[in-house]
C-alpha cells in the first residue's frame, strides 16, 4: 500500500471524529487542530489497528501528534 493510500484512507477514518469539519493534511494535529481527547484517540487508534491489522505500541503514541506521523508510523508497522 503506497504513503498515498494509507493517508487517504488515514483521513476516511479520521472523518468520523473531525467534528470541527477542518480539511485534514499531514499537518493536521490531533489535539490542537481536532481536539480530540485520549478517550477519542485510543478509538481512533483500534480503528487504524484494525483497518491495518496492525498494533500500534503505547509507548509509540505520545510522539504520534499529526496524521502525517501517523502515517508514517502505519506504513512502518505494515512494512
């Protein structure tokens, strides 16, 4: 799946939790942007394991602050 794919579906999943409905970029940052709460991120994120079949450690999380990050981090989970 190439960084263009995983973004584009990145930003489906994310949609449902834009309630501010910004348009979303790999700049976009979770809690400043989105203000999204930790609650609502570690939904997110069962959904992006999920959808990648991955595992995203908890530890990796705190340093995942834009979509672009989280992107990168997925692609490199899947690799």
């Amino acid at each position: 799946m190439t960084d263009q794919a995983i973004a584009a579906r990145l930003f489906a999943l994310i949609e449902p939790f834009n309630r501010k409905g910004l348009a979303l970029s790999a700049d976009t940052h979770f809690a400043n942007d989105l203000e999204l709460d930790s609650l609502t991120v570690m939904d997110l994120v069962a959904n992006i394991e999920d959808e990648w079949d991955i595992n995203m450690p908890l530890n990796m999380l705190p340093d995942l602050e834009t979509v672009g990050q989280v992107a990168d981090a997925v692609a490199k989970l899947k690799g």
